[in-house]
C-alpha cells in the first residue's frame, strides 16, 4: 500500500515538476522559513510514508536540474526533529532509477534520519550530495530497537556511486561513547558491564567505483567509515573529528577492499585514524593529517588463528601528530598469512608516542598465549619519517614473533627527536631482519641481518 502511495506520488510529481514549479515556489515561502526552523515547532509535519502533493515543499526548478532529487520533495521537514527517514528512502528510490541522479540533502536543513539501508544497485552516476546536516536519533535511548545498533548509514550494492558535498553528517555520538561497557581512559580507566553496540556512522558494503568527497563527518558513536568488500574507492577531503577520549572511532576503516585511494584528509578522534584490515591490497594514502588519535594502523591480523593477507600499502607526505602511535602494523599471535610491501614514505611526527611500530605481540587482553605461528610481516619500508616523539617509550618498536620473524625491514632517512627530554636511544627489536639505508637517528643497532624469507616461505602458507 505505501509503495503504491509513493509510486502514485512519484508520478504526481513528475507531471507536477513540469507544470506547477511556480505555484509549489510560492507554497515554499509560505510553509518552510529557510534557516530559524529548528526553534520552531514542526506544525504539521507530513505523515511519513504517505506524503501528497498538496502539502510538499517546493521543487527546485525541473528545467535546470531534471535529475536532482530534494528530499524535501519526498516530504522530508529538515526540523532536525521529525523523523525524515522515509522521505530519504523515496528520494533514494527515484534518484537510483535515473541515470547520474543526485539526492539531495539541501543547505541550511538538518535531517534526522534513523538507521537506513541504501541498497543498490542503481543507474551509474549516483550522486547523495549533503549540503546539510544529516544526524541519526539521539543516543541508545532513542534508537528504536527494531533498528540495528551496529550500523547507521549503508551504501550496499552500488557501483559508480558518490557520496559529497559541503555539508555535515553528525553522529551524535555523545551518548554511545558514555554507554558503561565503554573503554574509558579516565582516570580510573575501569569498564563496567553493561550494552556496548554502537553504531558505524557511514557504511559502505559490497560496493565498487565509490566517491566520497568534501563532507564533514563529527562526533560518530563508532567508526566514522567503514568500507568492506569494496573495489576502487577514492576518499578526497574530507574533514573528521571527534574528541580524543572518544571509544573506537576510526576514522576510515577498510577491510577486503582493494584500489583504495584516500587523499586531502584531515582525521582528528580518539582510535585509529586510518585502519587496514584483513584483505586489502594496492591502498593509496596521501596527505592526510591525523591527530589526536592513535595514528595509522595495518591491523589488528589473525585474530582467533585467522588469515590475513594484506599487501602493496603505501602511506606518504602526511602528518601525524599528538597520536599514540604513528604507523602501526599490528598483528595476533597463531594467525596466519603475510603482510608485505607496505611503503611509509615522507611522513611527519609531532610528539607522537610511538612513530614506528610493528607489534607481532597484540592482545587485548592479559591471557594471552604464543602462538606457533604468526602472520608473517615482510617487505616494511619506512623513509623520509622525521619528527618528534614521546620518551614515554623508544620511538621505534619492532616486536616480532618466535615463530615467524619479520624479514626485509628498510629505513632510510629517518629522524626522530624527543618532543621534550632525553632521547631514547634504544629502539626495541625483537626477532626483526632488515636493514638501514643511511644512519638514522635514534640509531638502530638491533636489527638482524640476512633474510630468513626463503626458508620461512617454504613452511607457511602465504597469501
Ligand atoms: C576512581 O578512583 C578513586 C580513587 O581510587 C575512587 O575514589 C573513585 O570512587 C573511583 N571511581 C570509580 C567510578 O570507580
Ligand atoms: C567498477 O568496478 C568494477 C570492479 O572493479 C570494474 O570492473 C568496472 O569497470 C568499474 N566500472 C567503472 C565505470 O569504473
Ligand atoms: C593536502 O590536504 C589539504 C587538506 O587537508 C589541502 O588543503 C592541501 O591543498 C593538500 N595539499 C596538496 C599538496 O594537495
Ligand atoms: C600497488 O597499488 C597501486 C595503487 O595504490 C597500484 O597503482 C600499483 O600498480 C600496485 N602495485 C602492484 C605491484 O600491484
Ligand atoms: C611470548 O614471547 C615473547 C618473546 O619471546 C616473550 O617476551 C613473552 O613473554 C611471551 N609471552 C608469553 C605469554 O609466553
Ligand atoms: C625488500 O622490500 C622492498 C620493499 O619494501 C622490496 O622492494 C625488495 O625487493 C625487498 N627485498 C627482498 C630481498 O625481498
């Protein structure tokens, strides 16, 4: 029934677009002020789901822009108040059937929207362009619980879709980041039991060809982005943050992706500001600026014996700075697979606690055990990192496994000062072969030398 009401809309509206603009512009005036709408109560608001002509918003002018899709058209209020979820998926819905068309979420309205699922596929070209705000309900209490907590916004099954714009996603993640199982690093740094769930504020799944361009992403309750089985995706300017204390809010995590190109960015929050999970390969990072946070991680890998294989990874002419780390791979014991050919290039610290990291070691928790095998990590370059760090520990760490040593580490140009204090001079290296190009500063003494590589090959499955 609410699909035949919306279809029966749509083509009200088509037929409307062409003969009507003036009369819906003077409605416009009379029905939405433009900018003070959030201090007034919503008088009227259109019933979802079954929005009619005779109480919409204006269209924008249909001569110019015939395939622009305002969700104000579809009934959205843009209160920042009413629930404008459906008006977004009926936008949705017309926008993807129509070649290159454009959702737009105008300027000077905020939109609450509750978790959506945008699903593809749809015609090439797809553009949801946010030149407003669009903001999720208010914390857990004002989730409905049919809705899932884990995720916010899902692009799902596109291809050749963009996500842009100069306006703001708000994830309101104030009141997620307070739930009690959090980890908080307060001063007691204690966790209580209690929900945990919180959602990932931009989602994108099984999709491929991806635009994300221009946005403002703040305050996501969990990760900020999170792209999973993706195939060409570009990231190009965009701008988040969230408070340094704020729980697991990556900034843009990317798992079984490939052709990933993230540049012109700047991430400030409180988790990683990029994170490379398993299955990723050819990823591209330009500069970005990252900090408060914990820096840019390859990992965490092989968790619970799992295989992980992520290659051709380069990182280069970004700042890193006030981070816990710099750039981290970071992998559990008794998994299996390889991370190599990863490339730092051209990177500066400013007071960033630990620069350069490899932890074969990770664990979350105080129990566990070695495994017998690890995820090998091979073909690590690290040049031109210059900077200063923390003396709280040595400002590089290169802790790897008993069982499956890190081979063919190569420094070269790298210049890492305290940010104030002693130096340390004793990097930290464990079972690590590589090589320094040119003498670094601190000095690496501790690196092995040779190449295990071709006996170790022989006896893991690598990827
Ligand atoms: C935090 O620790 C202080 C001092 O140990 C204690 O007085 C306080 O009750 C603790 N707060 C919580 C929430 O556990
Ligand atoms: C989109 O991605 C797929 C998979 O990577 C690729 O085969 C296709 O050519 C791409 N299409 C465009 C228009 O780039
Ligand atoms: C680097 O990114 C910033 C935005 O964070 C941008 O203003 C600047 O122009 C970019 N630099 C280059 C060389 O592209
Ligand atoms: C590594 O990834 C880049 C894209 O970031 C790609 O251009 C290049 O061809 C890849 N190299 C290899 C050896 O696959
Ligand atoms: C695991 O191995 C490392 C390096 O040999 C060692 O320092 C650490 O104590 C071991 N941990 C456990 C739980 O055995
Ligand atoms: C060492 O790693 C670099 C890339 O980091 C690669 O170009 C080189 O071929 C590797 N050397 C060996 C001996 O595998």
């Amino acid at each position: 029934m609410r699909l035949t009401l919306l279809l029966l809309f749509f083509t009200l509206n088509f037929v409307m677009f062409h003969s009507q603009a003036r009369y819906h512009y003077h409605k416009k005036r009379k029905h939405s002020p433009p900018t003070s709408q959030i201090s007034q109560p919503p008088s009227g608001a259109p019933a979802a789901g079954a929005p009619g002509p005779s109480n919409q918003p204006p269209k924008a002018d249909p001569n110019v822009n015939p395939g622009v899709f305002d969700v104000r058209n579809f009934g959205a209020v843009g209160d920042g108040m009413t629930d404008d979820t459906e008006a977004f998926k009926a936008a949705w819905d017309a926008a993807c059937q129509f070649e290159s068309g454009v959702l737009l979420v105008p300027k000077s309205y905020s939109f609450m929207i509750q978790s959506t699922i945008f699903t593809g596929p749809c015609k090439g070209g797809l553009v949801f362009k946010v030149d407003g705000t669009v903001m999720p309900p208010d914390g857990p209490e004002l989730w409905p619980s049919k809705n899932s907590k884990h995720q916010w916004l899902v692009f799902y099954r596109l291809d050749e879709m963009s996500l842009q714009g100069g306006g703001e996603i708000n994830g309101r993640g104030e009141k997620w980041w307070n739930l009690p199982c959090k980890p908080h690093r307060g001063p007691n740094g204690s966790t209580l039991p209690g929900p945990c769930d919180s959602p990932v504020a931009i989602r994108f799944f099984m999709s491929n060809n991806l635009t994300v361009q221009g946005l403002k992403i703040i305050d996501s309750p969990q990760f900020n982005f999170r792209f999973d089985k993706c195939t060409n995706v570009h990231v190009e300017s965009i701008h988040i943050t969230a408070p340094a204390l704020s729980p697991n809010t990556d900034g843009i995590h990317i798992e079984n992706a490939n052709n990933v190109r993230i540049y012109d960015s700047t991430i400030s929050n409180g988790d990683d500001c990029v994170s490379i999970g398993s299955g990723c390969y050819d990823v591209d990072i330009r500069n970005i600026t990252c900090g408060p946070g914990h820096g840019i991680s390859i990992g965490s890998l092989g968790n619970h014996n799992s295989r992980a294989c992520v290659s051709n990874i380069t990182v280069r002419d970004s700042v890193i700075k006030n981070t816990d780390n710099g750039v981290r791979i970071k992998t559990w014991q008794g998994g299996s697979g390889a991370v190599s050919g990863i490339t730092f290039d051209n990177l500066h610290m400013e007071n960033v606690r630990n620069p350069i990291m490899i932890d074969q070691f990770y664990c979350l928790t105080k129990d566990c055990k070695n495994g017998s095998s690890a995820v090998l990590v091979s073909d690590i370059q690290y040049s031109g990192i210059k900077g200063t760090y923390d003396i709280r520990s040595p400002p590089m760490h290169f802790a790897c496994s008993d069982s499956v040593p890190c081979t063919n580490i190569t420094l070269s140009d790298v210049e890492l000062l305290p940010a104030k204090g002693e130096m340390v001079l004793d990097p930290f290296c464990w079972n690590a072969y590589g090589d320094f190009e040119a003498l670094t500063i601190p000095p690496v003494s501790c690196l092995l030398a040779g190449n295990p590589r071709s006996i170790l090959e022989n006896s893991l499955g690598l990827c």
